[in-house]
C-alpha cells in the first residue's frame, strides 16, 4: 500500500464530507448543539411542570370528616404559614414547601362532593376535580381514644397523576405530624417520656463522592448517548462513500484510478473512523454542557460535583476508537453490498436497533462488570464507559484491556470482511 495514495483518498473523501450537509448535520450540528439545546428545553420544560404543580394547593374531600373534627380542624387551621424567602434569595418552590407548614399547601373542601365510592372517587380524581381523598372510619374519634384499637386513614390518589401524586405526599406529611403530636399527648398523660418510643434515631452517611454520584447518574446516560453518536456519526459518510458513489455513477471512475482497491477500502475506511470518534467526542462536549445549563444544572452542581478531566476523556476516547473501527467495517461493507443510497438506509434501520439494544445495557440496573460481559461486543464499552466517567476507569482497567482488546479482534474482522466485500466485482458493480 501506498501512503501517498491512501491520502489523497483520505482527502477526497473528507472533502466529499464537508460538502455533504447530512454528513454534517449528523457528525457535527447534532451532537455539538441540537442535543444540548433539546435537553436544556426539556430540562426547562420539566422544571417548570414540576415548579407548577408545587406551587399549587392539593384539593382534598373528606369522607367522613363529622368524625374526626379535631383533625379536620388540624388540616384547616393548624401549621398553615408559609415560609417567604426574601426578595433576594434564589431558594425554589421546592425548598419553600419544605419549610413552610405541613398543611401550608393542602386545601380541604367545606363539602365533599364524593360519598366514599371508589368509582365516584376515581372519575373525579380523572377529572382533576379532586387531587386526593381522604376517608376517616366511623367513630374516628372516638376510637381514638381507645389505646387498644389500631385505626387506618386511605389516601385514594393516583400514583400516574403528578398532582394527585403530590396530594397524596403532602398528606401522608401532615398526617404523620398529627400522629406525632397524638403519640406525644398519649406519653405526656401517662407521664412518659418520648424516649421510651424513640430510644434512638438513624442518621445516613453518604460516603460517596460529588464525582461518583454525578457518574451514577450520568454514567447510565452518557455512554449510551456516546456509542449512538459514534454510530450515527460513521453512518451517513459510509452510504455516501459506496452506496451514494453507485448511484452518482462516480464508483467506476475511482475504481479506474491508479489508486489499488485495498488503497481506496483503507481511505475511505479511516474517514468513516474519523467522523465517528469526531462525532461521539463532540457528543461528550455537548452532553456536559447540556447538562450544565439551566436551572436543572444548577440544583445538580449544588449536591454533586459534574466534572470530567483529561483522563476521563483520554480513557473514554481510547476505548470508543476501537467501536468505531467496528461500526466503520460493518457500514461500509453494508454500503458496498447495497445497490443504491436508499437501499443502504434500509440495511441501517435493523441495525440501528441491534446497536441501540445493547448501548441500553448503562440504564439496567443491577447489571455489573464481569469476564463475559467484557467479550460481548458494544454492551462492554457501555458498561466499561459508564465506570471510567463516574471515575473509576482505573478500577476496572482489567475489563478495560479485556473491553479493548476484543473490540480490536472484532474491528479486525469487520475490517476484514470488508476488504473481501470491496474486491467483490458483482457487489460494486449490481444494480
């Protein structure tokens, strides 16, 4: 082979590229700037949904409030001071509720419109007319009195509600303070000390770093998103550079070309590499910033610290090269088999699924590094990404070279057959 030659393929090739607006808008456009821009607005949007409904007061009927007055008049008129933050302060709504009163947030309705069926307390639920309903027993107070009998309070909601959902948390809140203060009037007549109950209490330390909780969250996200772009990235370049180049008639003048058919396989294959590893490394940029902007970026750097240093990326980089030696093999051996451009796209959409499969092996929960999962090709680099950006890479560095090394022996072979594939005369020139 000739480097030379090899080069000027090289050259041809990427020119071709920057001419092509696909090829851009899918290795550049879309993971350097639409990506972020689409998780900022949903970010925002999810934001403010949820800033919404916390704003809000929980409607909640009562069945069978004549029963219990004392804890209706509790719901109503006790702990109902919201807090205000000054004109200054940057504490959100949620914070707010958090330190307002239990029942700062939750309006009871003077009548019921709901008898007690669950039916009727489902359609009106459905309906928005209600968030929640609340349903004391007969003879609630009564039977409080009595220490011997155990009373439940049901909280009908909707857990597919988010309305309805909070309802029910800000009553089970102001429900459990009532209990407490029941619990409390009880030893303070029998001369009790609260002690005798809570002998002691349960303080959680969590000993995990800013660095390794952003990785547990984004380390599910993030190497899913690289192994998609990549792929995404190498592509749209390998249609165009076989299947696109059949159908503009350009293949036979390239093949004609001083230029050997190993030489023009290998220019045109380190390009599709290139634009893959461009394509996931500008993924990574644009994820970071994503996730860094707006106000759901700012509530995570306040818990986690979202760092990702030059090893990190060096150690991410070095593996998606290999991947994308893989996908560069497959989808140019695809495009030479394919007749036409959009023959080509077929092939793709199946195979975008049997890629997106396995890069979903970050989301699964319980699912740990291992000897086999390191052989098994795309689902090791997702789940050897997500440990080297929750920083860890050094941890694993065995499943690491394991992850590695056989993503080279399968990029040999994705090579190899495509080498074959493009010295088959009756795949370049069907129709």
């Amino acid at each position: 082979m000739n480097p030379r030659t090899i080069w000027v393929v090289f050259r041809k090739e990427v020119l071709d590229i920057i001419r092509d607006r696909r090829a851009v808008i899918f290795m550049v456009i879309m993971p350097l700037f639409l990506i972020p821009a689409l998780m900022y607005l949903m970010s925002m949007f999810t934001i403010g949904s949820a800033k919404g409904i916390a704003e809000r007061n929980s409607v909640v009927a009562v069945v069978g409030a004549e029963d219990a007055p004392a804890l209706i008049d509790y719901l109503r008129n006790e702990e109902r001071q919201r807090f205000n933050p000054p004109v200054e302060s940057d504490l959100n709504i949620f914070a707010i509720e958090q330190q307002s009163g239990v029942n700062a947030f939750i309006e009871i309705l003077d009548d019921a419109p709901v008898a007690g069926e669950e039916g009727q307390i489902r359609k009106l639920i459905d309906s928005k007319q209600l968030d929640a309903v609340l349903v004391i027993p007969p003879d609630f107070q009564g039977q409080l009195q009595d220490h011997d009998k155990g009373l439940n309070l049901r909280i009908d909601y909707l857990s597919t509600s988010e309305r309805s959902e909070k309802a029910f948390e800000r009553l089970r809140r102001s429900l459990t303070t009532y209990r407490q203060r029941v619990v409390a009037g009880r030893l303070e007549n029998a001369s009790l000390q609260a002690s005798i109950i809570d002998p002691f209490e349960t303080a959680g330390q969590d000993m995990a770093t800013g660095q390794e909780r952003a990785g547990e969250i984004f380390g599910r996200i993030l190497p899913y998103m690289i192994i998609l772009m990549t792929f995404n990235g190498a592509m749209f370049p390998a249609i165009n550079m076989a299947a696109g180049e059949k159908e503009q008639k350009t293949l036979e003048t390239l093949l004609a070309s001083p230029a050997s058919r190993i030489e023009l396989v290998t220019g045109k294959f380190l390009v599709i590499v290139m634009t893959g590893v461009i394509s996931s490394v500008l993924a990574l940029v644009g994820l970071y910033y994503g996730f860094s902007m707006g106000e759901i970026g700012r509530q995570l750097r306040e818990v986690m610290t979202l760092s990702i240093d030059t090893q990190t990326i060096l150690l991410a980089v070095l593996l998606v090269v290999p991947l994308a030696f893989v996908f560069a093999g497959i989808l140019l051996t695809i495009s030479v088999f394919a007749r036409s451009y959009r023959e080509a796209q077929g092939y793709m959409g199946p195979l975008t699924i049997l890629i997106i499969l396995p890069a979903f092996a970050s989301f699964l929960p319980g699912v740990e590094l291992n000897f086999t999962l390191s052989l098994i090709p795309v689902v090791n680099v997702s789940l050897v990404l997500k440990k080297v950006l929750a920083g860890q890479g050094f941890e694993v560095m065995h499943y690491y070279a394991l992850t590695f090394v056989s993503t080279l022996v399968i990029a040999g072979i994705a090579i190899w057959l495509c080498a074959r594939m493009f010295k088959n005369e009756n795949a370049i020139f069907k129709v």
